[in-house]
C-alpha cells in the first residue's frame, strides 16, 4: 500500500509536527518525502494493514527495518497515531501504517529502500 499525503494533509502533518516536539515525534517532510527529525527516509511496509494497530515486521525484519519508535509518553495527534509492537514497545504510524526506516540507509536523504522487494515504499506527500 503506497500512501501519497496530499497538499492539505501535508500541511497539516507539518503543522502537527511542531506540537508534538515535546513528545519526541521523529517525523517531518523534507524532499517530498516522510522523514525523521536527523533526516533519515521513512517507509511503510505493504504486510501491515492499515488501522490494524499491529506491525507485522519483527526479529530480524525490525533488525533491517528498524521501527520509528514513540517515546512511552507520547500522544497521537491528526494522522500521526502509534501502535503497539509484539514486545509491548510503542511505534509511531501514519493515516495507521507503521513507519521504519531502513539500516542500509547511511545518511539523511538516502531512499535506497523504496520498493525494496516491491513491497516497501517511501511515505510522499
């Protein structure tokens, strides 16, 4: 499932971005791409379902693609929500796809993960 934010939505992430500094939200938009706070690329994974609240990427699928993981106290807000892992961690999703970024990745704006094995893809606005 690719998820293409759209210029409202967009706006409104962003603007959600700003309150929940405080929460330690790891995401903004940069390059038109979903991205944490260093820069690193965020991805979804077309195994997990949408508003299922689960990840289905664990063990050695979490060692590749490591979660974007959400402080203990933080909050959801707009279409940033956070589910809960098998391991009773805490993860941060979009419109309720999980978000990851990718260990092969090494510096900010790297997307060397996008359509990797055709089933992970880059968050676009």
């Amino acid at each position: 499932m690719r998820i293409r934010l759209l210029p409202a939505l967009t706006l409104a992430i962003a603007s959600s971005f700003v309150s929940l500094a405080h929460a330690q939200v790891p995401v903004k938009m940069a390059d038109g791409v979903l991205v944490t706070s260093a820069g690193m690329t965020l991805y979804t994974f077309d195994k997990d379902v949408a508003n299922s609240g689960k990840s289905t990427c664990n063990g050695p699928c979490a060692t590749l693609w490591p979660p974007a993981m959400a402080a203990a106290n933080a909050k959801p807000e707009g279409d940033m929500t956070i589910i809960t892992r098998d391991d009773g961690a805490k993860q941060w999703a979009v419109k309720g796809m999980p978000l990851y970024t990718y260990a092969n990745d090494k510096k900010a704006g790297d997307k060397t993960g996008d359509n990797f094995k055709e089933v992970w893809h880059v968050v676009k606005k």
